[in-house]
C-alpha cells in the first residue's frame, strides 16, 4: 500500500488540506479523485485500486480539514474550480487525470472549462446540475425545503428528505412536496435535533452547485477528454438523469459505472457499492 503524505496549501480565504499518494516523480500521470462536499476521506478504496500510479486526493474548501479562513458561508463552484487550479499547479506534474464524483463533477467541468491544458481526462460522475431538468422548478423547491428543513428542524429531518430525493426515479411529479414527510427512522436517524448546523452537505446554500451552468462551448472545444458517467442502478435518479443531459449537451453518451451515485464506497460515510468492479471499470475508461 501506497504511503500517504498530506499537505497543505494555502489559497485565499482557506488552507487546503490534501494528501498524495506515491511518488509525483515516477513519471506515471497523477490521478486526482475529487468529490463535494465529500472530501478525501471518501476515497480510501477508490485510491487503492490504483497502486501504479500517484493518487491525490483532498478535502474542498469548507470540508473537514480545509477550514476557512474569511467570513464566508457560502462556497461557490467558481472558488472550487480556482481551488483545484491552484492544487494542480502545486502537484506540478503537469496534466492531470480527474475522476470527480457528485458536486466535485460540477466543479471539475468548471475546471476543464477554464484550464483544460491541466487536465487530460475528467470522468464527471453524476454531477448534480438539476437546472438541466426538464423538472428543474420542482427539484429547486425541494432543494430549498431541504435547506429550511435543516435549519429549523436539524440533520435528521433534512437528511431524510435529502435521501428520499436522491432515490427518486424518473422525473419529478409536480406534486411531489404534496407527500408525507419521511420518518429520519425509516433511514435509522434520529428525528432529535443535536442544535449543530455545520453540515457541509445540508448547510449549503441548496443553489450554489445545482443551478451551476456549465461553459458548454468551451467544454466542447476543450483539448480534454470528457467522459460523463452514471451508476447502472441509479442513471434514472436525479443526479443520473443530470449526468445524461450534460452528456447530451456534449453530443456524446453516457458512460455506465457499476452500481448506484456512491458505487465507489466501500463502508466510508455508511454506505458502500460495489468498489472492486468501480475500480476495474474505472482504469478501464481512464485506459490504464
């Protein structure tokens, strides 16, 4: 097993917590892994299925260990974007493969669009742009239910609403916020309310990254290989069904990865997919 170095590097407003794994000399392209919220911690498994190469991962700003520094609540997927820059120039090796997962597929399309020449293939896994969405009006004012949920009634209740939504298949039905609150119990959380309101997921302004308009002509003329990816078991969810339109606004298809939004998990955060097959699938689509 690769050791594990962690650095730090300094940007405005926060210091960026990440971690390489094996030798940035060896010549091999570095392979970066990037999620948000979900910082490096969810990547363990995926990383390891990579021993051949250098492996960075890293926590975005606001997440775990990369606290902010200003007064901001807020952290938009153009400070994201500048954030990976700046970490790609630190690594300094050069292009960079980019497999990103969830909000951090936002953000990496926000990278690709304004520096491709750092990155030589990005896989956007599932990247949550529900303004894409023919149901986009419905999914916003779910999303801002969740977000109210969270702030008057805590993580349980939020986290609940949170599930049910990303479960959804097919497109939203414009009664949808007409159903009967989940019990948090139906998902094994507590309904009691801890007073913490420092959720990095539920916390967000629930716009910052979903309503976020990818630069699609720059994307397609971009020197980078774009691959947008879905899970088999979840291509029909919202953040599937976002990854096929993206996809489609690129005059391409969609890349099918085993399992569901979070197949790359193997007991990290509480949830696990299928990570041996994600990862063969994985060096298979980045030609490794």
């Amino acid at each position: 097993m690769s050791t594990i170095e962690t650095r730090t590097l300094e940007a405005p407003g926060v210091a960026l917590a990440y971690d390489v794994r094996g030798d940035l000399r060896s010549g091999e392209t570095v392979l970066m892994l990037i999620g948000s919220p979900m910082g490096a911690a969810g990547f363990a498994s995926l990383a390891s299925h990579f021993p051949d190469r250098p492996v960075v991962t890293y926590d975005p700003r606001g997440v775990e260990r990369s606290v902010r520094t200003d007064d901001a609540q807020v952290s938009t997927t153009e400070e994201h974007a500048d954030d990976l820059h700046r970490l790609i120039d630190a690594v300094g090796t050069g292009p960079v493969d980019v497999f990103a997962s969830s909000g951090g597929a936002v953000n990496g399309l926000a990278l690709v669009a304004r520096h491709p020449e750092q990155v030589r293939t990005l896989v956007a896994h599932e990247p949550p742009l529900s303004n894409l969405l023919p149901d986009r009006e419905v999914l916003a004012a779910a999303a801002e239910d969740i977000h109210s949920t969270y702030l008057a009634r805590g993580s349980g209740h939020a986290m609940a609403k949170f599930i049910r939504l990303v479960m959804q298949e097919g497109e939203f039905p414009a009664d949808y916020l007409d159903q009967p609150e989940p019990d948090p119990a139906m998902f094994g959380m507590s309904a009691d309310d801890d007073g913490r309101r420092d959720d990095p997921l539920l916390g967000q302004d629930p716009g910052s990254t979903t309503i976020y308009q990818p630069d699609f002509e720059s994307l397609a003329a971009a020197s980078t290989r774009i691959v947008l990816a879905a899970g088999v078991e979840s291509a029909s969810q919202m953040t599937g069904r976002a990854a096929a339109a993206v996809a489609a606004h690129l005059s391409q298809g969609l890349t099918l990865f085993p399992s569901h939004h979070a197949g790359f998990l193997d007991g990290e955060y509480g949830r696990r997919g299928e990570p041996d097959a994600f990862g063969a699938r994985l060096r298979e689509v980045l030609g490794y």
